[in-house]
C-alpha cells in the first residue's frame, strides 16, 4: 500500500539541483504549508506551519531545474506538490538517527508566478505532462460594461 497526498505549500528555500553518481538529476526542496488551529491553553486561532521535504527525479526534475534557472520557481513559490510518502531517517547534531516522513514528487504544479508571468504560453503544456504552470488561467477581459438598468433585480 502506498500513501498518496497532494500538498499545497510555499518555497522555504530555493530548490537545490544535484546529481547522482551516475549523472541523473535530483531536485530536493523544502515546502512550508500552513493552517489554522486552536490553541488549547489559551483558544485563540493560532498560525501553524508544517514543512515537508519534497524530493523529484527525471524528466520532472529537468523541467523544475529549468524553471529555477529561469527565476520562475524560487523561494516563495507556491507550489502544488501531488507524490508519495516514503520513511526515512537522518542523522541529528548529537549523531542519533532520527526518523523522517519525506515526499517523492510525481508531478509538480507551479501554483503562481513570482513576476505575474505565465510559465509556459497557452497549448504548451498537454494533460498528460508532468511540467510546472500556472495553475489558475487567466480569465478574459469583459468585452462590454453591463447596464444596471438591464440586470433582472
């Protein structure tokens, strides 16, 4: 059984682009998501953060490498983050393994653009490729003003 989630979160950092021993590349970043819940001392609404390790491999990891090179995917970037939950465990400042939930990306959404520009032109981008776009489309201008006397109310 495999643990799927989709998360919604911002760039903590930049993404950090590396290679494997045999030349393939990797792109490791670090997502903040946050929300809201009740403090139960005090019951007041408080901000809560929770960060996630996101891992991509391949061809998903060359399109976001890209997307960095061009400054369109940097810290602050609100992402959209649909993989796996995979466990792991590092090694903390005292020398103790300490265990650790990390997210290996399928696809990778770029929610926003940091400049207000589109990241990829319009058709691009088919349903079935795993690239980073701006997820929400621009809506088309009003072509005319409504009349209020013509509104039903």
């Amino acid at each position: 059984m495999v643990a799927k989630l989709t998360l919604v979160g911002n760039l903590g950092v930049d993404p950090e682009v590396r290679y494997t021993a045999d030349g393939k590349i990797v792109v490791s970043c670090r997502l903040a998501s946050s929300y809201r819940k009740r403090d139960a001392a005090t019951r007041d609404w408080v901000e809560a953060t929770n960060w996630y390790r996101v891992t991509v491999f391949g061809r998903l990891a060359e399109r976001l490498s890209e997307q960095a090179s061009a400054g369109r995917l940097a810290k602050g970037s609100r992402l959209i983050v649909f993989g796996r939950l995979e466990a792991t465990a590092y090694m903390d400042r005292n020398n103790q393994p300490q265990p650790s939930l990390d997210v290996i990306a399928d696809d990778v959404l770029l929610a926003d653009s940091r400049r207000g520009e589109s990241d990829s032109a319009p058709g691009e981008a088919d349903s079935g490729a795993s690239a980073p776009f701006q997820a929400q489309p621009r809506r088309p201008a009003p072509t005319e003003a409504a009349d209020l006397e013509d509104l039903p109310f």
